[in-house]
C-alpha cells in the first residue's frame, strides 16, 4: 500500500469540487453566489494540505511512483492556489455581474486547478497528460461560457481544435519516447537515455513533437496564434485564469518532460527552446506595439514573457530552473493584478476594451492606476520591481550558459517592450479621463489589488524570499 | 551610524510619507525632510579622510546571496561630493516648487523626494547591480514629472527619454551579468580587479559607452536631452541637469575607465572627437536657439563635452608627457572633469530656475517674447547676468576652474585639441550673453514685460543659495579638490595597469 495521503490535497479539491458541483444543483436562484465563498474554502484547505504534506527535502513517490511530491511540486502548488484564490476574487464580480453560472464557472476553474496540480505532481507522462488534459477540456469550456456570445464561441473552437492538434502531437511524442525507452516513468527514461548515449533516432523524433506540445501549451511562438485570439473572446475573467496560473503549471510541465526525463538530450531541445524563445521574445514584443485591444495587447506580452521563461529553461543549468520557475511565478502574480485592474474597471458597467478605454485612470482612480503603473513597469523589467530580478535571474543563467548573444537579444526587445508598457501609463497618468466617475470596486477586490501592486513593490526590494525558495527546489 | 542608507531611505519614506500628509502640508514637510538629509550628507564632508583613496562609510549587508549581489554602500572622492551636491540641489528644487505647483504638489514633491534618495543610491553604491537598480529607478519618477506637469509636448518627450536612456543601460546590465558571471561578485571593485581580454574589453566598453553617452549626453545620442528639459517642469529640468547627466559622468569614471583601461585607451580619440563635436558643434547649435530652455540644454550638452573630454584625454596627456602617468597634468583633467561636474551642478540648476521664474511670470519661453526686463525686475536681473557669467566660464566663478583645469591639461596632450576645447570660451560667451542681452537689457519690451514683478523673499533664497555656491567654489575650489585627490591618484593607478 503506498502513500496515499501524498495526494490528500488532490483528493480533497475532487471531493469539493463534486460537492460544490452537486450543492449548487440544489440550490435557490440567489443562493448561487454561495459557490464562491466554498471554492475559496476548498483552495484555502488545499493550499494548507499542501502544506501540511510537503516533504522538507527530498521527493516522496505515490502510486506506484506515478505520483511525485518534491520541493519544485511544493512550491508550484502553492503558488498556483494562491494565485488561483487571486483569480476568483477578481473574477468574482464579473461572473456575477455578465450572468455567467456560477457554479459552472467555479467547478470548472476548481478542476482546472486539480488539473494543473496533478501535472506539476506527475512522474510518469500519463499521468502528467491526464493532468493536462483535465485542465485544457476545463479551459476550452470556460472559454465557451458564454455561449451566446459569437466571439466567445469562436475562440473556444479555434482553442479546442488547436488544443487537440497539439495534444495529440504530445501523446504522438510520448508513444515515441515510450517505444524508444520501454518506460513511461520520466526516472526510468532517463536512466534509459543516459544508457544510449545521446539517445535514439526514437526518442529525438518523439522529442521534437514533446516540444511542440510544450510549446503550444505554454503559447511560445510559433504555436501562439491561439493566444490572442483566446484572450479576446474569452470572457474577461477567464482569460485572467489563463493568462495566470497555467503558466506555472506549463513551466512544470517543461521541467517534468525535459529535465526530469529527458535531461541527457538537452543539448537537442537546447536548440528547438532557443528558437522558440528568440521568436516569442521578437514576435511578442513586435506585435503587441501594433495592438488597440488591451487583453490582445496583453496576449502577445504573455507571448514575450515566455520567450524569457523558455530562455531560462534553455540555459540547461539549475540556475536556469530556478530562475524560470521565479519568472513564471513573478509573472502570473503580475498579470494577476493587471486582469484585476481591467476586471475591475469593467464592473461599472464601462466596458474596458480598448487601451484608450484606460484614458485618465489617474484622474479617476489614483490607486488603480497606481497598482497597474506598478504592474506594467514590473513587466518591462525596471528596478524597483519584481520583475527586473526575474529578468535578471534569467538573463544571468543564459550568460552562464555562454548564450550572452541570446541575452543580448533578449533585452533589446524589451526596450521595444517598453514602449507599448509607457503607452498604457501614459494612457492613464498623462491624459485626461473620457468620463470622470471613479472606479468602484467592492473592499475586498481594493485591498487585494493594493496588496497584488504592493507585493510587487515588496518582492522588488527583498526579491531573496521567493528567489530562495525556487533555488531550493532545484537543490541550489 | 549607517549614514548613506539614512539619507538614501530617508528621502525614499520622506517621500512615501509626504504623497500622504495630503496638499496642505506636504510642502512644509518636504522642505524639513530635504534639510536633514542635507544635513546628513554634511556629515559625509566632516566625517570625510581626505589622505584615503578607499571607500568610507562603508556599509554592508548580504541581499541576494544566491547571485552574490550586496546592498553594499561606500563613498570616495568622487562620489561624496556628488551626494552632497544632489541633497543641495534638492532643497532648492522643494523651495522652487512651493506655491508654483497647484496640481497634486504632494505627489510632485513626492517624485522629487524619491528621486532624490534613487539618486543618492547611485552614487553611493559599490555593488555593480544595487548601482544598476539605483540608476533605472530614477528613470521613473523622472517620466512622471514630465509626463504629469511637463508642457504640450510633454508625451513624446518624456517617452523619449525614457526610451533613449532605458536602451542604453540594457546594454550596461548585460556586460554587468557577464563580467559578474566571471568573478561570481557583482562588486565595483571586483571589476575593478578582473583580467579581461582585448576583445572581451572592447565589447564592454562599448555597452558601457551606449549607457553612460546617452545619460550624460553626448553628440550624437543627446536628442532626447533638449526635448526633455523644454517640456519638463522648471525643477524637473534643474534635477535633469544638475543631477541625472551627472549619473553619465560618473559612470564613466566608476566603470569605463578602471574596469577596461586598455580598451578605455585604445578607443580615447572616439570619446574625445566625440567630446569636441559637442563642445563646437552644440556650441553654434545653441547660438541658434530660440527658446531660452533650450538654449541652456545645449549648452549642457557642451559644458558636458568638457567632462568626457577631461576624462578620455589623460590617454594622450600620458602618451605625450615624458613622465607617463606620473605626470600632473593626468590628475587634473581628471579633476578637472568633477569640477566641472559639480559646478555645472549648481550653474545649470540655477539657470533653469532663472528661465522657470520668468516662465511662471509670462508662460513664455521664447526670447523674442522679452526685453528689458532689468527695468522691472532689477534683482532677478542680478541674478540672472551673474548665472549667465557664471554659465560663459569668468574667472571668480566655478564655471571657470573646471574648464580651466581640463584645457590646461589637454595642451599636454594635442594642441588642437586645446584649441577647439578653449573655443568654448568665446561661443560659452557667445550664447549666454547674447541671450542676456536680448532678455535682460534694453528697453522694456511690450506691456508684459512692463507689469513683470520682481522675485518674492522665497525666489531670493533659492536663487540666493545657489549664487553663494557658485561664487564660493569659484574663489576657493580647494576643498573640492582635497577631497578627490586621493581618489582620482588611484583611479590614474588603475587607468594606468593593464589588464591584458
């Protein structure tokens, strides 16, 4: 019998998310609501189970070594329930607000969840695909939630056609790499692999469809087309969801399938990354200059964001794992509260679309405006914010890795970024406001806002706390 | 007592607190905090070893170990004069503020406050990434106070700026990481101490190059500088050019010159044409001008071709000279070049403040729009003639001795060199003065300039105080110079040991 209270934490949000999923059945009409309030319960009691459960050092396996909890499991899981707790609360209103279902939206975001926790949790790649894929089916039928909204409808069909093109390309590479190494088990594969040298012609051909997998599940270039698509038709509050926590759970995924398996043929996915991350970094940044829509402005700075984690991945160095993982993290937190801005303008019934939409938002809500002048400037990558050291930590591992042309690369386009960042500031402290009243958000969506902006400000001058903790995951 | 984090951290919170306090008394308390930071910074003057070339006030504490990077602090001959110019520059610049900002002056005084403690930082730092953070954080409030209080073009200027400076330091950042990468320390004085190669060099001194030409500003990377300092707000501009340009001139000498020598030497004459283009050059581009803010912008740009000009020059005074580096010809350019620096400081600010009061008494920059205003305004008047003699270089004031010191030095070297630098004289004399003349002097103008009041007991303090500088390290410059010496004969030391 194996350990399987490893998995309590899973185990536990299935159950909430079965309870919540049939409570809400039973329900009145105004009582809906209610569903809000359990699923935070559900992320708090799982976050402190996960906890409760982590090992201090080392990896414990479950399941007959399918199931895996180690110091990188730990911190993802958390990071991904804190952020996902972020999410409801800014999403709260908005559902409310645009009648989408309650209980649909949480259940489906709670699975989305359990998905994300079971792939970062994941030592054999079934495993890691079925977590996968319960969390892709959850965000295709989020995208979809509002179904009588045509541009909704839409992107969830181009995102579920392109998602299972994609997923199918991954199951494709791990039959390859299972036919070549015999083993589903990503510690067996490497033993495997490192036995054969640099590997079969196999194992390479199913590598190359792995990292096209990856690739389009992270939404790295040139498997981007979905994202902005996505982010505009999605409902506000669902592209917050994506643009969030997946990208710590992908950032798993990548460390799972390349580093914990596939480790001894990193120089052949060196190559692949670095393509991938040059085009995110160049194709993200270039095309987000030309954007009038906010969340596809936004979409392709995802895009570049991803070019940066990839290039911290590709640096093929704990270092570089590290400072991916403290990226993906940073950067989730970031658009967190860059969604919870717009989210948050749009409940007075002002719908925030455009960029101009953000015109005079000093004028009319100096601390919104604050907290999202804060976020944007993070995102370019300037002192005193958070994410110049996530900038810092991966352009510092790919210069180790002797790749300072990469990195060159890198921080011209985000000078180019720049710009597009200081438009939306200058939107908001330089001009004056379309319409005077000012935003009103419900306390509770103020305070975390002010403290997601404030975090962001805190990280930035004691960057050491979370940095810490995403070394020790890789044993630094 | 950590001195430097004080003065860094209180003008930081000072700043926080004073965003707060709300309008009505913000400007009381942002008057008192710059004072104790002032205050703070004398300390660094008393407290200073002159007879010592190593840091002092040395403070130290581990940040980020994982990467090595410290919140190490310290100050030498260099840097302390500079902090104690900007906590200087930063009570003029609250004083100037007082009733002229009526839209959100506690945020106003706020950017200044925190921009002031950034600036601090800068040169305080002696870990290379803390003086990087330091050195982009100030970009911030800078394009806020453009970008809220500036003029009609403010957008495009201040994005300019932010854009412009943000891409050269990028460069710096990733030559920091690499060197870095070698030593596994990001200190200054690591760097100052790793063996590079020949190419390694040449590449570095070009990131640091892009970085500090664009901050302090040379020809050609000095567009954004002009734009700037016209739609900036009086003070803004004051801070611009008396502090941020500065951050440039330091760089130069922190980093360029000690942590690649050789290619600091083989690449001299770059800087040095450079250098004597934008004496020249922007010295007959300032003749031109129109608008008295720009004008003085120009004239930034060339009073600061005689910074770069001192520093680079010292290659060809060595080569020249039968005594090498041993020469005292070396020393004063380089100490020529900080004189300059910190006078500038003061003579830029007060320019500034001088076109800022007219400015808030007509909303007119233009000269064409004055004349004659000596005869409503005899004080401001005074003032303005001893800023613009100050600016033109006359002997008695500080603007003199920088400039002499580093023409001096360059006969050494070439003295063609010399000859172009020392034109500076006559066009420096050239373009202030005629703007004076068409101001100041003449008869009254129009019926605007007629019903021009003089300057209020709080325009004479500021004015006041900066006059007193001006005359004072003119007369007697002496313990500007003990205080550096030390430290510009071991900084010749490092110039002079080859790393290959």
């Amino acid at each position: 019998m194996d350990n399987l209270g490893l998995a309590a934490p899973e185990m536990f949000l299935l159950c909430a998310i079965c309870l919540i999923l049939v409570g809400d059945l039973f329900v009145t009409e105004a009582r809906k609501p209610l569903a809000y309030g359990l699923s935070q319960i559900a992320l708090l009691v799982t976050l402190i189970l996960t906890w409760w459960i982590s090992p201090e050092t080392g990896a414990v396996t479950a399941f007959g070594g399918s199931f895996i909890m180690d110091q990188m499991a730990a911190v993802c899981k958390s990071w991904i329930l804190v952020v996902s707790m972020g999410v409801f609360l800014y999403s709260r209103d908005f559902v409310n607000s645009h009648k989408i279902t309650n209980g649909e939206y949480y259940t489906l975001a709670l699975s989305g969840v359990l998905g994300m926790m079971i792939m970062v949790s994941s030592s054999t790649m079934l495993t890691l695909y079925l977590g996968l894929e319960l969390l892709s089916l959850s965000l295709y039928a989020m995208v979809a939630l509002k179904r009588t909204d045509e541009r909704s409808a839409e992107a969830a069909m181009k995102y579920f056609v392109l998602g299972a093109l994609a997923s199918g390309a991954l199951l494709y590479g791990i039959s390859m790499i299972y036919g070549a190494t015999g083993s589903l088990h990503f510690d067996e594969i490497a033993i495997a692999l490192s036995a054969s040298g640099e590997g079969s012609t196999a194992a390479m051909f199913g590598l190359a469809f792995l990292v096209v997998g990856i690739a389009f599940k992270f939404g790295a270039a040139p498997f981007h087309m979905w994202v902005p698509d996505v982010y505009e038709g999605a409902p506000t509050s669902v592209a917050l969801y994506i643009s969030a926590a997946p990208k710590i759970a992908a950032f798993a995924l990548a460390i799972r399938f390349l580093v914990d398996g596939l480790e001894t043929a990193h120089n052949s996915w060196q190559g692949m990354l670095i393509v991938l991350s040059v085009l995110s970094i160049v194709i993200g940044n270039v095309v987000a200059l030309a954007q009038v829509s906010i969340k596809r402005m936004l979409a392709y700075s995802t895009i570049s964001h991803v070019g940066f984690i990839l290039l911290g991945l590709l640096s093929g160095s704990e270092q570089g794992y590290s400072a991916a993982m403290f990226y993906a993290i940073t950067y989730s937190f970031t658009s967190l509260g860059a969604f919870g801005v717009i989210l948050a303008m749009d409940r007075m019934g002002v719908s925030v679309n455009l960029l101009t939409d953000l015109r005079g938002l000093f004028r009319r809500s100096p601390t919104y405006a604050c907290v999202m002048g804060i976020l944007l400037v993070s995102m370019t990558g300037v002192p005193p914010t958070v994410g110049f050291y996530a900038k810092l930590a991966v352009l510092s591992a790919a210069v180790k890795a002797d790749l300072t042309w990469l990195a060159l690369i890198a921080v011209i386009f985000s000078v180019v970024g720049a710009f597009y960042y200081l438009r939306v500031i200058k939107y908001m402290f330089f001009d004056e406001p379309v319409e005077p009243q000012p935003v009103l958000a419900a306390m509770d969506v103020h305070v975390g806002l002010a403290i997601n902006g404030a975090a962001i400000l805190f990280f930035g001058l004691f960057p050491g706390l979370i940095m810490a903790a995403c070394a020790a995951a890789f044993g630094l | 007592m950590p001195i430097l984090s004080l003065i860094i951290w209180l003008t930081i919170l000072g700043g926080l607190l004073t965003l707060f306090v709300g309008d009505q008394r913000c400007r009381m308390l942002a008057l008192v905090i710059s004072i104790i930071a002032f205050v703070f910074s004398l300390t660094l003057y008393f407290g200073f070893d002159n007879t010592t070339a190593q840091m002092q006030f040395v403070e130290h504490a581990a940040w980020l170990p994982s990467f090595g990077i410290n919140y190490s602090l310290g100050v030498d001959g260099i840097s302390a004069p500079l902090i104690i110019l900007t906590t200087f520059i930063n009570i003029v610049v609250v004083i100037s503020a007082w009733e002229v900002i009526q839209d959100k002056p506690a945020m106003y005084l706020a950017s200044f406050l925190i921009m002031t403690g950034f600036m601090v930082g800068v040169f305080a730092a002696t870990d290379s990434i803390l003086f990087y953070i330091f050195f982009e954080a100030t970009l911030l409030p800078m394009f806020l106070i453009i970008g809220i209080w500036g003029g009609p073009r403010r957008v495009y200027a201040t994005i300019k700026f932010f854009l412009y400076t943000f891409f050269g330091s990028v460069f710096m950042l990733v030559a920091l990481i690499y060197m870095g990468s070698k030593t596994d320390s990001f200190a200054i004085q690591a760097l100052h101490d790793l063996p590079l190669g020949s190419t390694a060099q040449t590449v570095i001194f070009f990131a640091f190059f892009i970085a500090f030409a664009v901050k302090i500003p040379m020809w050609p990377v000095h567009t954004w500088l002009p734009d700037a300092h016209v739609e900036a707000p009086t003070a803004g501009s004051a801070v611009l050019a008396a502090i941020m340009l500065k951050m440039g001139g330091y760089g130069f000498m922190r980093f360029s010159l000690p942590v690649v020598p050789d290619a600091s030497a083989q690449l001299s004459w770059l800087v040095i044409l450079f250098s004597l283009i934008a004496v020249v050059y922007i010295g007959f581009v300032a003749l031109a001008q129109s608008d008295m803010k720009k004008l003085i912008a120009y004239s930034s740009i060339s009073h600061m071709g005689f910074v770069t000009l001192g520093m680079f020059v010292i290659f060809g005074i060595m080569a020249n000279s039968t005594e090498g580096a041993a020469d005292g010809h070396v020393v004063m350019a380089l100490e020529g070049a900080m004189v300059q620096m910190i006078s500038h400081g003061f003579i830029s600010a007060a320019m500034f403040l001088c076109v800022g009061v007219l400015y808030d008494r007509m909303h007119s920059r233009q000269i064409a729009d004055y004349g004659g205003v000596v005869n409503t305004m005899p004080l401001f008047a005074a003032f303005m003639v001893f800023f613009a003699m100050a600016n033109a270089g006359l002997p008695g004031t500080s603007g003199f001795v920088g400039e002499f010191m580093v023409i001096l030095a360059t006969f050494k070297a070439n003295f063609w060199y010399a000859f172009l630098a020392a034109s500076t004289l006559i066009l420096g004399a050239a373009y202030t003065l005629w703007m004076v003349k068409r101001v100041v002097f003449g008869d009254v103008a129009n019926e605007n300039v007629a019903a021009l009041t003089d300057i209020n007991r709080r325009e004479k303090y500021m004015l006041g105080l900066l006059a007193a500088m001006v005359l004072f390290f003119g007369l007697w410059p002496q313990p500007m110079v003990d205080m550096m010496h030390a430290t510009i004969e071991n900084l010749v030391q490092h110039v002079t040991t080859s790393k290959l």
